[in-house]
C-alpha cells in the first residue's frame, strides 16, 4: 500500500462531492447518494485528521446510510 493512501481517499471523495452534486432536486436518490458520500468525506477527514489514515471497514454501506438518514426523506 502507498504511504499515501489516506490523502488519496480524502483527494477522491472531495472530487467526487464537487463532480456529483445534483442539481434536480426531483432526483431524490441522487441526493441520498451525494449526501452519503460527503458522510463518508467527513468520516475519512475526521479520522485522517487524528491519526494519519483512512480506514474505510468503519464505513457504513449506502443502503445503511439511506435507511438511518434524515437526508433519504428530503434532497
């Protein structure tokens, strides 16, 4: 694995947020799948920033994002 793992994965999550957001606001799936994956953005800094990796096994699955989230009722 590259030393640089963890920057990787925050660098990739971030670029995803930017490229993905939707904008119709009729397209409420795509607004669970933006939301969970800023979710997991904040969960990778959170953990980048107190110990230097991203360890992605404590990352929850989008089906389980979606079903304990207030964000899969409203965009």
């Amino acid at each position: 694995m590259s030393a640089y793992l963890g920057e990787f994965l925050l660098v990739k999550a971030l670029f995803f947020l930017v490229l993905m957001k939707p904008t119709d606001p009729a397209r409420t799936d795509k607004f669970v799948k933006w939301h969970y994956r800023r979710r997991l953005f904040e969960m990778g800094l959170d953990q980048y920033q107190h110990g230097g990796t991203v360890g992605t096994s404590a990352f929850p699955t989008l089906a389980e994002f979606a079903a304990g989230s207030a964000a899969a009722d409203h965009p």
